[in-house]
C-alpha cells in the first residue's frame, strides 16, 4: 500500500497547526478572524483529501469510508463558511471549532485501525491520544461556549500545536520509513 500521500499531507498539516498556534499566541487580538480563515483553510483541504481518501477507499473497505464520508462533508462545509464570513465566524468561533475538532477527531480515530499495521506503536498510541483529545476538547467547547470564548485563544493554540506535533511526528516516521514510496 503506497502511504506517499501521508507524508505529503501530514507534513503539510504539521506546518499548517504549528504555524496556526503561534500565530494565537502572537497575535491574540486579531488570532480569531485570523484563525477562522486559516482554519477555513486547513478544515476545507483536511475534507477535501478525507473526500478523496473516501472515494479512495469505498470499494476496499466500506466500513472506513463510511466513517470518512460525514467528517469530511461536515470539515468541507466548515472550512467554507469560514473562509467565506470570517468576521461572523469570529464571533461564533467557538462553535465551529468545536464541530470542527469533533470532526477531525472522528475522522482520524476512524482510519486509526488501518494506519496501525504501518506505523510504530508510540506513533499509533500517540494518534490515538491527541485524537482523543481533540474529540474531548471540542465536545467541552461544544456546550461551553461562555468559557470557550474566555479561553479561545490559548486552548486553540495548545491543541493546534498538539495536532502539529501529532501530524509532524506521522510525516517524520513516514519520510525517514526505507522503501519505494
């Protein structure tokens, strides 16, 4: 199984969510806005390759597409509406990044099973941990709001740079892997 496109996405991931969390902490007056357009971005391109992957996948294994189709829709359609109002979307911030980590989570935890026969036991544990808590951390914000939009701003970059430390530590593992691909 050729595994190219898991180094070249989640490197482009990794860069993507480290880049996001600092640019939270910089600048944490304009980090909303920002950020809904930055994550617009990475929540549209993170639905477009769970689509392909999806489309990839259908025929294989209809349980893993299944569990790829809705995230991926629900990431689609989030990342524009984000990138298309970001000033609204600055103000209901906290409840489309709940939906969105809700999403992400779901749809990485879904295709867990079949990443684990190709990678490392720490990185699989590892996924496994911050998708958790991604799931976690979006169902708090989902029915917190008040306290969301308190912390906004240091929660999303903490969990921004646990999803880039996640998705760099996959690219890394999958880059320095001996073989063809």
């Amino acid at each position: 199984m050729n595994f190219k496109h898991v180094r070249i996405t989640e490197s482009a991931f990794a860069v993507l969510f480290i880049g996001l969390a600092v640019l939270t902490w910089i600048f944490p007056g304009r980090a909303l806005e920002t950020l809904a357009v930055f994550y617009g971005i990475a929540a549209l391109l993170s639905g477009l390759v769970d689509l392909l992957l999806y489309l990839w996948t259908r025929q294989k294994s209809p349980w893993f597409a299944v569990g790829t189709l809705l995230p991926a829709t629900i990431s689609v359609l989030a990342g524009i509406l984000l990138v298309i109002w970001p000033k609204a979307a600055a103000e209901a911030l906290a409840i489309v990044f709940a939906i969105g980590f809700i999403a992400h989570s779901i749809a990485k935890l879904s295709g867990l099973s079949a990443l684990r026969r190709y990678v490392s036991r720490p990185t699989y544990y590892l996924s496994l941990t911050m998708d958790c808590l991604g799931l976690g951390l979006g169902i708090v914000l989902l029915f917190s709001p008040y306290l969301s939009a308190l912390l906004l701003n240091a929660f999303i970059g903490l969990a921004l740079l646990a999803l880039g430390i996640s998705s760099l530590r996959l690219a890394l593992e999958k880059w320095l892997e001996p073989g063809p691909f």
